[in-house]
C-alpha cells in the first residue's frame, strides 16, 4: 500500500481519480475527491472523507418524510407523526393511551368497588366500560384482518435516493394507516380501499424482491393498535445500484468489436495519414489535402488509418473489504460510467449469486444492474487483451 501523502504520482490540485488500464486499486477505494493518477498496476489507498461515507449508503434506520402521501379513493392522505416507545413498534398489537386508562378502570372496579358507591350505579357503569373496552379491543383485531396490500416499484433506484412504490389497500377499513418497511417509513393515513404512491428511501444496494408494509388499526374507538405487517412479493426484483463516484478516464486500445472511440488522440481515432488518392466524386471535402492537390495539379484526398476501438475492463472484488465494500462499488459505476460516457468499449466482471460473470456493458442502466447485483466472492477473468482495472481486494 501507498501513503497518498506521501506518494510521490500524488497530485496536489484536488480532481477526480483517473482510470487507466491495466491498473490494480486494492484494499481500499479512492475517493472521489482524492487526487489521483495510477501508473500500471500500482496499487492505490486513500483515506475516507466525509463527500464519499454516502457511498456507503445510510444505516437502516428510520427516516420519516411528512411530504410522503398516500392518496386515499375519497380524500387526500395526510402524514401521521412517528410516535416513540413500545406503541410504535412493528408487528404486534398493543393497548393506546386511551385503552390503558379504560383497562385499569375496569380491573380496579372489580378488584375493589366503592364501598360507598351505590352498587346497582356502579355496576352499570363497570359494565358499560367493559364493553367499550372489548369492542375497542376485538374490533381492531378484526378490522386487520380484513385489509390486503399490494404494492408494486420501479425495477431501477439509486442507494440513498427515493424511490415511488405504489401502494393498493383492498377491504372496508376506516381510519387505518400504512406504512413501508426496510427501512421503517413515516405512517400515512387512509380509509380502504385506497390507492396512492409512497416515498421510499432506497437506504442500501442489492437486489430485493420482497417489500413489507405495515397495517395498523385503531378504529373506531381508539382503544386498541392491532398491527399487521405484509410481504408482499414485487412482479420483478428491484436493482438498486451504488451511488456513482466521479471518475476520469484515460483511453487504451482494446480488442473491442464496434463501438469504436471517438477522441482527438491521433493514435486512436484514425487522424493519422496513410496515403493520398485522386479525389473521386462523393468523397467528403474535408479529406481533401490542398498542399498536395496544388502540387499535383489535381485534387487529391487523405486516406486514414482505420481506427483502433478502445475500451476498458472493470473487475469488482468485494471480498474482505469491511467498510468500503458499498464504496468499492460506487467506484467502480464511476469507471463505468466514465467509459461508457466517453463512448469507449465496456466489459465488467463481477460475482453475482450465481456466481462470477463477465460480459459486456452497453449503457450506464445496465452498469448499475450489474453492480446491484454483485456480492462478495471470486469475479470472474476480464477478457484477454484487455485493459484492466481491479477494484476491491
């Protein structure tokens, strides 16, 4: 490993780190920020900064939004407060402030009625609170049960960004409230059935099939918070991808099919003369050379080099990175999408479940997917011939 500071290929101006090939960056990722340039395959270190811990995506905790809204069938809903403490807890059911006085109302009449109270008085009204605390507490519970969610979500999202999920309450329901999961959201009120859209905090990258909503009743008399929580499983996964580093790219010639580079260095792009040949009706005027045309007496054009494709293989390990495994990633979408933006040729190989692959990328979109789905283990060969930087361990 290399201290940056006192690395000597350090740049001091601050820029974005250059990619060229072959190089290998190990251990630890560099930063966006970090001032960079790799010679080949050294390796690169750079100490965390504050302007890429985002990389790494916000823990899952909660993250309550009051714009998030969902739109009831008759009204606009209208985002419920959090509440601290064992009511707000996910899953379960549990008595309200309310429900907590009416219990103990009840369990003290019985255990010890008035002595001085008339007893017929006192019994009716012992009876009526007990009623009204077994429908607050039996109503609900039912009531739950009777309210089905579905929700469906984009195929694509960003690790720290929000993401639409749209949200479908099916049953006869007043006065319940919905919240998603994963990580736990603000609660949104509405009568069933309802439909509406869902602000969710895409808080990590990975590939995710399965969202959980949660249903929490409390009518009609407010006695009783009977939860229920819903898996619901999505038509297709949901690919959420790192956040992109800023990355530089410096172009190699690669054994790439098509998708040739375009650029201004002579070397790649076919800018070098090879010959001159009598100008033929169609060929473009810019390839007419005029000192020779004049020293010839007639017009002769500049025959090019072909050009030389060019292009870059990224190889992602997350194995044994800790801390900078998301970072890790999110440098390696800025490679991608350094390459891909400079119209270079892309091979990314990674380790998926199914274990490692390799193949070319053609667009940013599939970058991201490919990087959504990687996991920690053993990627797979970059191509012979090409130019290669390894990201991770």
């Amino acid at each position: 490993m290399t201290d940056p500071e006192t690395d000597p290929v350090a740049d001091p101006a601050p820029a974005p780190p250059v990619v060229r090939g072959p190089l290998r960056v190990g251990g630890r990722v560099p930063e966006a920020s970090g001032a960079r340039s790799w010679a080949s395959r050294e390796t690169a270190r750079l100490p965390a900064s504050s302007e890429n811990r985002s990389a790494e995506g916000p823990p899952a905790t909660d993250h309550p939004d009051p714009s998030d809204q969902l739109a009831s069938v008759d009204r606009p809903a209208r985002s419920v407060p959090q509440r601290g403490g064992g009511f707000d807890r996910v899953g379960g059911s549990r008595l309200t402030g309310p429900g907590a006085v009416v219990l103990a109302a009840v369990v003290l009449g019985a255990t010890s009625p008035p002595p001085a109270a008339d007893s017929q008085l006192f019994t009716v009204v012992w009876a009526s609170l007990a009623a009204v605390l077994a429908i607050g507490i039996v109503v609900p519970l039912v009531l739950v049960r009777r309210v089905r969610i579905d929700a469906t979500s984009p195929r694509d999202a960003v690790a720290g960004e929000e993401v639409g999920i749209s949200v479908t309450v099916v049953g006869r329901s007043a006065g319940l409230e919905v919240r998603v999961l994963d990580p736990t959201g603000p609660w949104h009120r509405a009568s069933a059935p309802a439909r509406g859209d869902v602000r969710h905090l895409a808080d990590r990258r990975g590939l995710f099939q399965v969202i959980r909503i949660e249903v929490r009743v409390t009518a009609p008399l407010g006695m009783l918070a009977a939860h229920r929580v819903h898996s619901i499983t999505l038509p297709h996964a949901v690919e959420v991808a790192p956040r992109s580093l800023a990355v530089t790219w410096l172009p190699a010639p690669a054994p790439a099919d098509g998708g040739t580079y375009a650029t201004s260095l002579p070397t790649l792009t076919g800018d070098l003369v090879r010959s001159v040949r009598p100008y033929v009706s169609g060929d473009p005027p810019h390839l007419v050379h005029w000192p020779s045309s004049a020293r010839l007496g007639e017009l002769v054009v500049r025959e090019l080099e072909p050009p030389v494709p060019a292009g870059q293989a990224v190889v992602l390990d997350l194995r044994d990175l800790g801390p900078d495994t998301e970072r890790a990633a999110s440098y390696a979408l800025g490679a991608c999408r350094a390459v891909l933006a400079s119209g270079g040729q892309l091979v990314l190989a990674t380790c998926e479940a199914r274990g490692p692959v390799v193949g070319p990328v053609r667009t940013q979109l599939d970058a991201g997917r490919r990087l959504a789905r990687a996991v920690p283990g053993q990627p797979a060969v970059a191509p012979e011939g090409w130019p290669v930087v390894e990201i991770g361990a």
